[in-house]
C-alpha cells in the first residue's frame, strides 16, 4: 500500500499555512495561521505586512503540521509550495521556506498553482470524485468557470472581467460598513434581509459567453447607496446585503449550470473562498438536483487558503510527471 507524504505550503495572500496530506486525499494535518486581525484595521490586505508576517511564523507553522501529522522531517516524499497567483512578497516566502527544505531533506519540489489547489479542494472533501467535472472556482482574487479534462488538464470556460467576485462582496461590505473580509458577513446579515427588496443588475453578458463582470453591479449597488444618503432615506443594510448576493449567486449559477450542459458532464463542483457563501452552495444544490448533477463543494475550512489543497495539487501533478528545479520563481499573475 502505497504511503506517500506531500508537505503543503501555502502564503499567497493573509494565511500562513503548511499541510502534510497522505496519498493526495487524506489531511494528517492543515495548520492555518489567519493574519486577519492584523490587516483588519486597514480594511484589507497590506502586502509588505503579510510578507514579514509569512517569514516571521513560517518555521513554527511547519513544525507545528509535522508535529500534528505524528511525522518526522525526513518522511516528507514531496513539498509543494503554491508559487502564484497571489502577492509577490508573500509568495516567495512560502516558495524560499520551501526550496531550503528541498535541498537539505534532497527531496523534490513542485510549484502548485493556487487557484489548481482551490479545485484540488474537492479530492481531499470528496474521496471518491475524479476528474472529468467542471468547476466554478470563485475566490477574492479570481471566478473561473473551470473544465477538469485530467488532473493535470484543465480548460478555462470563462473568466472575470473585471472584479473578481469576493473582490465585489469586500467592496460592497466595505461600503456598508461591515468591516473585512466582507463575503463571511454579508452572508451572514443576508439571511436576515429581503433579497427581492432592490433590483440590483445582473450582468449575462454576450448571450453565449461564460464569463463574469461584477463591477456593473458594484456601481449600481454603491450608486443606490449614495441616492439613499442624498435623499437621507435610511437604508436597511440586511435587504441591500441579501439583494446584492441574489444578483451576484444568480449570475454565477445559472452560467455554472449552463456550462455543466454544453460540456455534458453531470458533474459540477465548487470551490473558493466565495464557495463558503451559503446562499450559492444552496443555489446550486436546488439547480444540479433539478438537473441530475452531482454538486460537489469542500467544507468551509477547504475553501478558505490552507495548505492541504496546495498538498493535494502537488501529488497529482507530481504524480502525471511533473516537478520543479531549485529555480523556480513567484509568478503573481500566474494563470492555469
Ligand atoms: O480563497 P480565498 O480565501 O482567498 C483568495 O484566494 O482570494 O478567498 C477569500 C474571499 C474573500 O473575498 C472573502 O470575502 C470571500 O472569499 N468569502 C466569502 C465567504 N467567505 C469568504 N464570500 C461570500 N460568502 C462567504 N461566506
Ligand atoms: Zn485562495
């Protein structure tokens, strides 16, 4: 029986994270340091900030998840470290942990790209789920509506335009006054607001295409907000919430569905920071029942950055043949 350990290491953005996952599926642990609170005061993510805080607790992040895994140094077979997309600084931190690592254990290294690691997600939640399905990764950073040929064969359907759409549930929590990261607490004062109280846009797009475009919407819901103020008419932050996550869940769900059938493939997943928001797991649940998908989403610590997605990518693509050099570099705008 094979016994095949990938040490994950995730700093693209604000966690600090490093994973031992056993045979790509199975998490012996997924240590996640949030530097939330600590970019909370300026209202988002401070890149130089991130980096130090990266290189100052990387070390003891990996101590930690080799000594959770019950595992020793030396039995790691492979580190992967995500090298893009993300921030540069905290990039390379994760990336030169790693290459130090590879060259004093003498084990290989290969660069996983994050957004691969957020699809990878679903191996890890779901055991049996093997590719080919297609799926709607929406994070802070990027919404990619994504063909799974292969584990190592990916084809992008569509992409965003312009905002990504955590991007836009920042923003618009921003707006609101709700604080940051906004997508966890718009889904949360949603629940208790009228989503049918404003008829915020949707934006289809060119009949066929798959992409997405959210910035439309972020002006049309900013836009409604300062004509409230103007007319000083008290607004009801929950209704503007929920009105704003139906146009934005909407939108993604019925493209997502719409790819499902011109791909014809009964399997659709989900994954991302975005896919923790209840209302579109639930969206998409209704639709693939009412079609005959099977929908597929991680739990909500799997959808959020940690490293044991990293890990799980790392093995596959180590796995069809591929793995870096020591000179490997941080590509911030890496696509898949
Ligand atoms: O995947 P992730 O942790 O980082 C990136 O790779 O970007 O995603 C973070 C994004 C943030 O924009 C956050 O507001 C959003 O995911 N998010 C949510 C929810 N939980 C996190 N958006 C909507 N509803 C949620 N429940
Ligand atoms: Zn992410």
């Amino acid at each position: 029986m094979e016994r095949f350990l990938t040490l994950g290491i995730e700093t693209s953005c604000d966690e600090t994270s490093a994973a031992v996952v056993l045979n790509g599926r199975e998490v012996l642990s997924n240590v996640i340091y949030s530097q939330i609170d600590i970019h909370k005061r300026f209202g988002g993510v401070v890149p130089e900030v991130a980096s130090r805080k990266h290189v100052e607790i990387i070390s003891l992040i990996v101590e930690e998840a080799i000594k959770e895994a019950g595992i020793k140094f030396s039995d790691i077979d492979l580190i992967a470290p995500t090298y893009g997309p993300g921030l540069v600084g905290a990039l390379l931190v994760g990336l030169s942990y790693a290459k130090g690592l590879s060259l004093s254990l003498k084990k290989p290294l290969i660069g996983v790209n994050h957004i691969e690691g957020h699809i990878s997600a679903n191996y890890i939640q779901h055991k049996y789920l093997e590719p080919p399905f297609l799926c709607l990764v929406v994070s802070g950073g990027h919404s990619h509506l994504v063909y799974i040929e292969d584990y190592d064969t990916y084809e992008i359907i569509g992409k965003t335009r312009d905002d990504a759409a955590g991007e836009a549930f920042d923003k618009i929590a921003r707006a609101l006054g709700l604080g940051y990261p906004g997508g966890p607490l718009i889904d949360k004062i949603a629940r208790q607001g009228n989503e049918d109280a404003i008829d915020f846009p949707r934006a289809y797009l060119e009949e066929e295409s798959f992409d997405f475009s959210f910035s439309g919407l972020k002006s049309a819901v900013l836009n409604y907000l300062n004509k409230m103020s103007m007319q000083g008419i008290e607004i009801k932050k929950e209704d503007v919430a929920a009105s704003f996550q139906k146009s934005v869940v909407e939108v993604l769900a019925n493209k997502t569905i719409r790819a499902a059938k011109l791909k014809k493939i009964n399997k659709v997943a989900l994954a991302g920071g975005v896919a923790a928001n209840s209302r579109l797991r639930d969206e998409l649940s209704l639709l693939c029942k009412k079609y005959g998908f099977e929908f597929y989403y991680p739990s909500i610590e799997l959808c959020t950055d940690n490293a044991a997605m990293i890990a799980a990518s790392g093995y596959y693509a180590y796995k069809k043949g591929r793995v870096s050099s020591l000179s490997i570099n941080a590509y911030p705008n890496l696509k898949i």
